[in-house]
C-alpha cells in the first residue's frame, strides 16, 4: 500500500482498539520491524507474525509493542503511549547501528580496481557513499529471453531492481538495533553496507572477468559480524578453507529466524531477509547448502523485499536513521498516587481518589474544614508512598531537601509541573514530598526520582541530548584511534549503551567537544566523518565514554555550562527556579508523600499530599461547569462571602446561619454537593503569594482569635509561601488571578477526550 501522508508520528496514542492507521503507524513499524516472531513468539500472542510496514495497526503490531514493552520493563499494554514513544527513541542511543559505517567503499583513498573487463559499464565513476542515483526504474531482467524466446521483461520484482537507492533504507537499520537487542548483542562490526554498480565492476562473479550484479546492497542491505568488547567473531579474517564457525554470530541468525520473524532468503515480500550462511559454516544445518547469494561470513541482513517505501526513506545521515523522535505530543496521563489498583487511569478506578479526598477529614476543593478557599485537594497515604506526575510536563520550581518536620504544618518540599494542552498552558504542584536533596549524592546513577538527578547536574557543566546518541570508547590501533560504539556499561540494573533524547550527563569543568579528526594529544580517528564533534561524559560506571555532539553536521546534543547562582538556593533548601526546565513523563516518579504533620490540628490527619492544578486562562467551559469568581483578596478568608458564593453557585443547600459552622462540614456529604464541587472551576489569587498574616488579620471572620494566636498563625501559614521569593527567573502566570480546578476531574477530563 501507499504510505499514508498524516497523522504525524508521536500525536496520537496508538492501539489496536479502536483501530489506528496512518503515516504514525508506518512510521511506528519501521522502527519495530524486528519486534514480530518466528518459531519462538517470546510467549506474547502467536508464533510466525512478521512485522509488515503497512501503516494499520494489526495484531503483529499489538504483539510487537508488547514484547518490545517487556524487554524495556513497561507494562504490557499493546498500547503506544508516551513512555513507550520515548522508551522506543531510546533505542538509536542504546544500539549503535551508524549509517557513516555504511559507505560505499568508492570513498576508500585507494579504491579495489575494476576487475571486469566487458563495456557495460556507466559513466559516471566512483559515487559519495550512497550512490550516483543510477537505473532508477531498470531491472536486471530487463530485455533478457529465455532459449525459447520467452521475454523475462516483466520480471519487475524488487531483488531485480537495478535502481541505486539515496540512501541507507531506515527499515535496515531499524531491523539491526531490534536484533541486536533481541540477540543481546552489544556491538557490531559493518563488513559491508552501500555498494554501487562501480563497486559491482570491481569484482567477477561466478562467471569469468563478469562483473558482478548483485542488486540488494543499493541501500537494501548490511553485512555485520559481532564486535564483543571481549571476544571477537570467529568467522572474520580466516582462511575461506578452512573456517570454523562463529557461535555467536550463529546464534544471531538464529534469533533473527526464530524470535524476529525474519525469513531466510526472499520469497516473501514486504519482510526482513537473512541471508543464508555457505555449508562449510553451517553442516547439518537446514540453511545449508545456500545458493547464491549467500555469505562465507557474517550476518546478512536485508529489506529489498519491501515495497511502497518512498524515497525519503533512505537516509545518508545517522540523525535522519533515528528520526521521527517523539516530542511529547501525544496525549498521556496518570493518577498521583496508587491507591491499591495501580495508577495507570485507565485501569485504576476514579473513585477510589474522589473517595479517598472526599471522605477524608480535610483538604476538599474548593473549600475545606476551616470553611475558606482551598485551592487543591488532599490525597491521603501512608508517608513515602510515591508520588507520580499526572502529565506529561516539565519542572519549572522547585524546593528539595528539607526536613520534613521543619515546619508544623508538613513538609515544604514540593515541585510545580509546567504542562502544554494544544497551544494553552496549565500547571500542577505537589506539596509536602519526602526531604529528597538535590546535590552530589541525586545525581548518581541509580537515583530514581529523575528530575532531581537532572536537577543535581544545574550546577555543573553537562550535556543535554537532543537525539539519541550511542556511548563511544577510544580504541588504539597504532597510527589511528577508533571510536567504536555500542559500549556495555553495567550497573544500575539497566543496559547503559547510549544517551537517549532527554537525558543529561556530567562533562568535565569547561570540557568542549572536539573534532575526532582534527589530530590532539592522541591519534584521530580517519573514519569519522567530517564535521562531527565528540565529548567525553562522566559516567564512570561505563568508563567515561564519549558521545556525539554534532555529526556530519547534524546536531545531537548540546553543553550546558554550570549554573553557579543556583547553588546556595539548592544547598540552603531555598525554593528556586530551574534555569532549564527538566522534561517529565505522566506516571514518573517526583517524590514520596512526607511525614505526619506535627501541628495538633492536623496531626489526627495522617501523611498526605496536597495536590493543585490551575492555569491562567480558563481551559474548561461548557454545561455542567461552575465557575465562582474569588478574586476579590480582601475577602478570601471571609467566611460569610464564601458561604454565599457558594450557595449562590449550588455547592451546598440553604442552612439558617448566614456563616458555615466546622459542624456543617465536618460529616461527609453533609449538605455539601460533592459531585457539583468536581465540576467547580475557582478563579482566585494564588494563595502561595498571600501574606497569610495580612488577610487573618483583616478578615472578620477571626476577629474572635487572640491577636496573639492570630498572628502566630499567620507568620505558621507564611512559612509555606513561595511564589513571591523564587531563586531564578522562572516564567509564571500572574498570581492575581488563575483557573483552579479538582485535579482528579481535570485529569481524567483531559485523558478521556
């Protein structure tokens, strides 16, 4: 089939029900062409379900999704959502499969010479690596007949096709990252990748002084042995005669046979082919005895069986072979916490939360026990349960590693989201987190509250990938280094082969990149290509490797150079602002829930964590919603106004006093409509920029406290502003006036349209 031409990869979520198709499904494919199965179905869905480039999302998709999801430890939904968008991204920095490697060895400084002694040869002499764009529509069939005079010109099958493709096929490479991963191979060694017609004249074939006509290496296919850091293919350098077999490139054309779905050879079209291996490789084995083309060596893989690929789907550069990268796009949320059913909205219930904050003993929206506004909601849990981002967003302010106990009214650590809906911006907090520090001990690798590993690297100079990158590490060979990729760092519990779009990691003080070419203390490497600049990275738990910056060109990360004024906010436990705003994904983790308050009031309580989301300009409108108007801050602690706003709004029914009583609220339900209160949109000054001590004292509704308690109270409630002495220069609404909204209601509002 044609390729569809929209939607864009990475806007949607992608599932089997209801049906999805288009150029993101196409593109989704290509990048997991070699998640389907053979003969081995990985124990997900069935056996013999190649992955096919056709743009719908079929049950071999759904099935690929899925191994792939366990393979990265997600859980296994067969759905396409944002942690599996980035997870897959991951995998262009996790498996070094480069397209530079792949040239044409027309580049070579001293090309083989043309072999072939007959006159059918072009013109225009040695190509760039990929090509001279030559026989674009010829077939190798193409006026040939058989003995009897049958035309073999309609023969237009594709391993005829003559045409030298733009290109690397991006499918090719995809399907080698997939089976390295599958294989659990950590690195390569390219034997052969793009050969032109004039490398074609370089060698004979079978028949004598002919030059050869092989049509798969036009972009089509790769020959690769494995490149272990410690042991070497066996296969490789030997003696054609006498070869002995490579078990560990045997076991990869296994794994490509069984676990991928690839076929041997070419008989089906529109899936991945593995080249068979000659019989002095492989006696007794059922590919034995291959015909030609078959290899004496290595491991041949190759997609000149599939069809309807266009042009620009042949690449010349590594950034375009990992392209289309997702941009957080697609739509994905989470509940904040796991109350028993996992925090996944879409199979946790919704009332288990609305439960859980409505029938607690406070901290109800958009008024609690105390009968004033209360902007958020509290979730109640046991201290140190996690705490997840409920969208895709990004840190924006923080305060991190104070005592959870410092202050009676619980923890003030907290950490405020920044959030995209379309072209609107919205917000979400989470107050009273665990005393995890920023400093040297969250920037180490095993940290798992990411935001503040990355938020331990402000202070330093780092780098910030913007496409995937695979580690390199310097290997000497006399007058020349290789930068080899695929490096296997252990630790942590995960493979660390590369740097994923996102990801941060410490440089040297005043560390630049540097042209591997470009001669330095040590010998360079002649083989990286031009205009490509690398930097060494401190990650000692993989040998401080290196990383592209640029190559050929193509930016993949970029130097962020310490932020020094952050450093007293940070190590003072001061709230501040971070002057790069770190990308979170909804379900990450931010924190735990902080100890039991110490205040006497609220103590009885229990941990819990007091969870806001607002924005600047309404985002939510219609029948059904209630919006009260409360931005007049000289009475936002006056009882009686709020009890008539919100019998004027139908929050609660008509009671004799013209005040709430703590009476009136203290029983779930007890007069209050609690389902209208989800609907509530409250548009008021953000409290966390009040002067508490200001409005008690000019409230009449506390006249009756001692000036002393009230004032005491008030200098209590200041403790926990924030937003009026933020370290940094952080972009914020303005607080006179924003959108407050139940955050259970909001999400799932946003989530299930």
């Amino acid at each position: 089939m044609k390729r569809p031409s929209s939607p864009p990869y990475g806007e949607r979520v992608l599932q089997l029900d209801p049906p999805c198709q288009g150029r993101d499904v196409w593109d989704l494919q290509i990048k997991l062409i070699a998640w389907g199965s053979g003969s081995n179905n990985d124990g997900i869905g069935a056996p013999f379900m190649p992955v096919l480039v056709t743009g719908k999302f079929d049950r071999a998709t759904h099935d690929a999704v899925k191994r792939f999801q366990r393979t990265a430890g997600l859980p296994l939904t067969g759905i396409v959502d944002a942690h599996t968008f980035r997870a897959i991204d991951r995998e262009g920095g996790q498996y070094a499969v480069m397209v530079h490697t792949m040239r044409c060895p027309c580049i070579e400084p001293e090309p083989m010479p043309i072999r072939c002694r007959c006159a059918d040869h072009h013109k225009k002499g040695p190509c760039d690596g990929f090509g001279n764009g030559l026989f674009a529509g010829k077939f190798l069939l193409d006026g040939v007949k058989l003995a009897d005079g049958t035309s073999l010109s309609g023969e237009k099958l594709d391993v005829y096709d003559m045409q030298e493709y733009p290109g690397v096929d991006k499918a090719l490479l995809w399907a080698v990252r997939g089976l390295m991963r599958r294989a659990n191979v950590d690195r390569i060694k390219v034997v052969a990748g793009y050969r032109c017609w004039q490398d074609n004249y370089r060698y004979t074939d079978w028949r004598r002084w002919r030059h050869r006509k092989a049509t798969f290496h036009f972009g089509k296919s790769i020959e690769f042995y494995h490149d272990n850091t410690t042991t070497g293919c066996t296969e490789w350098g030997q003696n054609a005669n006498v070869l002995v077999a490579c078990v560990r490139c045997q076991a990869i054309r296994r794994a490509a046979l069984d676990l991928c779905g690839f076929q041997a050879r070419w008989q089906e079209p529109d899936r991945v082919s593995l080249g068979e291996v000659a019989d002095r490789l492989r006696e007794g084995d059922p590919l034995a005895n291959a015909p030609q083309p078959a290899n004496t060596f290595a491991v041949h893989v190759s997609t000149v069986r599939r069809r309807d690929r266009e042009k620009d789907e042949f690449v010349k550069l590594y950034a375009d072979s990992v392209k289309p990268i997702y941009e957080g796009k697609a739509p994905a949320y989470s509940y904040p916490l796991d109350l028993g059913s996992g925090y996944d909205w879409r199979t946790a219930g919704c009332l288990d939360f609305f439960n859980n904050t409505e029938t607690g003993q406070g901290g109800w929206f958009p008024f609690g026990p105390n009968r004033i506004w209360h902007t958020g909601i509290h979730l109640f849990q046991a201290a140190n349960s996690p705490v997840y981002a409920i969208a895709d967003g990004e840190v924006l302010v923080c305060r991190a590693g104070e005592n959870e106990t410092a202050q009676p009214f619980g923890s003030r650590n907290f950490v405020l989201l920044r959030h995209k809906l379309k072209d609107k911006t919205w917000y979400s907090l989470y107050m009273h987190l665990d005393n995890g520090a920023i400093g040297a001990a969250a920037a180490i690798a095993g940290n798992p509250v990411k935001w503040r590993r990355k938020a331990a690297l402000l202070t330093r100079d780092h780098v910030e990938m913007k496409l995937p990158s695979p580690f390199f590490q310097i290997v000497n060979g006399g007058t020349a280094n290789s930068y080899l990729g695929g490096l296997h760092a252990p630790g942590v519990g995960v493979r660390q082969g590369g740097l994923g779009p996102g990801d941060w990691v410490e440089i040297t003080a005043n560390a630049n990149a540097v042209d591997p070419t470009a001669g330095g203390p040590n010998p360079t490497d002649p083989k990286v290509p031009q205009n490509s600049t690398i930097i060494q990275v401190q990650l000692a738990a993989a040998g401080n490797p290196y990383v592209f910056l640029t190559l050929e060109g193509q930016e993949l990360g970029t130097i962020i150079r310490a932020n020094g004024t952050l450093a007293p906010a940070i190590n003072n436990q001061r709230t501040f602002a971070l002057s790069s705003p770190i990308g979170v994904a909804a379900g990450e983790l931010l924190g735990s829930i902080g100890a039991v308050p110490t205040d006497a009031r609220l103590n009885p309580h229990g941990s819990y964590l007091h969870l806001e989301v607002f924005s600047e300009e309404a985002l939510l409108s219609g029948p059904g919603y209630i919006t009260i108007d409360a931005t007049d801050r000289t009475i936002m602690m006056d009882r009686k106004a709020i009890y008539q706003k919100l019998r004027d709004s139908k929050i609660i029914s008509a009671e004799p006093a013209d005040v709430l009583l703590e009476s009136d609220v203290a029983a779930p339900g007890a007069g209050i409509n609690r389902g209208s209160c989800r609907s509530v949109i409250l548009k008021t000054v953000c409290p966390w920029n009040e002067n508490m001590k200001t409005r008690l004292n000019n409230s009449p509704s506390f006249t009756y406290m001692p000036d002393g308690d009230r004032n005491n109270l008030g200098d209590q409630m200041n403790q926990y502003r924030w937003w009026n002495n933020i370290a940094g220069a952080p972009s914020l609404p303005d607080p006179s006036a924003l959108f407050y909204y139940h955050p259970i209601a909001f999400m799932l509002q946003l989530a299930t349209k």
